[in-house]
C-alpha cells in the first residue's frame, strides 16, 4: 500500500530519527562496561506473545540505576549521545517541500534534541511534545499533532517503529500508520499499515 495523496508526514523520534542502540553501545564502551548494551536490551524490549513489538531505549537516560552500577552512572549519562540515524537527513531532504513535515515525540525533551541535531528550524513544520498525562498511544496527542498541522488525520502518515505507540496508536487515531521496522521484527501489521526497513523508502511511497 502505498502512501500517496498524504499532505503530512510526521515522525516519532527516539528509536526512529534518533539511534539510541548505537548512542548506548558507545556510552558503555566509554565507562569500560560493554555489558550495559546487553541488560538495556533485555529489560527494555516489550515483547507480545514472543514477538518484539517495542524497544524503549530512552529508559536508560531516565532510569539509569536500572541498568548500571551507581558508580558508572555519571560518566554514561555524560557520554550519552545517540545519534541520528543515516537515513534521517537524506530522506527529510528529499520530502521537505512535497509534504509537510512535523515531530510527535513521548520524550519530555525532545524539542531540546531535534535542535541539538539541527532538525527543528530547518525540517520540521512544527514539533509536538506529548503531554505525559496523554502520551501515545493516546488519542489526544495525535489529536495535538493533527492540530498543529491543520491537516485532516487521513492525509498524515505517521512513521515509528513502536508498535503500541506508535502503529496502533495513529490507527486509532485515524492517521495512516507506517511502521518502521529496522529490526526484521516477526510481527505482522494489519492490512492499512505501510512497512518499510529504512526511512529511504518513504520518499517514493508519498
């Protein structure tokens, strides 16, 4: 299914735009404890019935202790750095000016990140923080996104690589869901839902 006639794309961030498993495996190499990647990714992967459907990363920046001794903590929240992943910018380049472009992001600083990573003033129409009392996949904060567009829900094609969050949440908020499945996941989208491996494949589908 292809995504033609959509007026918006919107994007998730963390685990879409932004590499969190990279930015990890280079902070715990930095405090000399590579083991971290492998317990961030054993306690942060949400499965459903034995299939991976979410991977929240982002828990190692708010929840640390979680995952590493106290005594290392400090020097990788310091040398935490995810980066954008390669395909972020050359597709952003190659839809800016044929759609509109825009952010819906759970991570409370989010707006802080596009503009480290020089997104926000030149990519993004406009950029939503959800509201934590109404994070997706709640309705009301696509409902945010759509009116900050101003653009009918049909016409968005929102892109993540959540399941829960960020697939089954633009669906029931009437968005057209594209899921971004970086990672082979065995998980099977309902009919509607566009999949794509790279965020290359987005510019010929709109």
């Amino acid at each position: 299914m292809s995504l033609a006639g959509v007026e918006a794309v919107a994007f998730d961030l963390d685990d879409t735009l932004i590499d969190w498993s990279t930015g990890i495996a280079r902070a715990a190499a930095a405090v000399g404890a590579p083991d971290i990647s492998e317990r961030v990714r054993t306690e942060t992967w949400v499965r459903r019935d034995g299939v991976v459907v979410d991977r929240q990363h982002w828990r190692t920046l708010h929840e640390p202790h979680t995952f590493m001794p106290e005594a290392v903590v400090g020097a990788f929240l310091a040398a935490l750095d995810p980066p954008l992943f390669s395909d972020v910018a050359p597709t952003i380049n190659a839809l800016r000016g044929r759609v509109r472009l825009a952010l819906l992001t759970n991570n409370p600083f989010g707006t802080q990140v596009v503009e480290r990573h020089g997104l926000h003033v030149d990519c993004f129409d406009c950029v939503v923080v959800a509201d934590p009392r109404m994070r997706k996949p709640d309705p009301r904060a696509f409902g945010r996104l759509v009116a900050a567009l101003g653009v009918p829900a049909a016409d968005i094609a929102y892109v993540g690589d959540s399941v829960p969050a960020d697939v089954e949440g633009a669906i029931r908020a009437g968005l057209r869901a594209v899921w971004l499945d970086r990672w082979g996941d065995p998980w099977l989208p309902p009919d509607g839902v566009v999949r794509i491996t790279s965020l290359l494949e987005l510019p010929a589908q709109c």
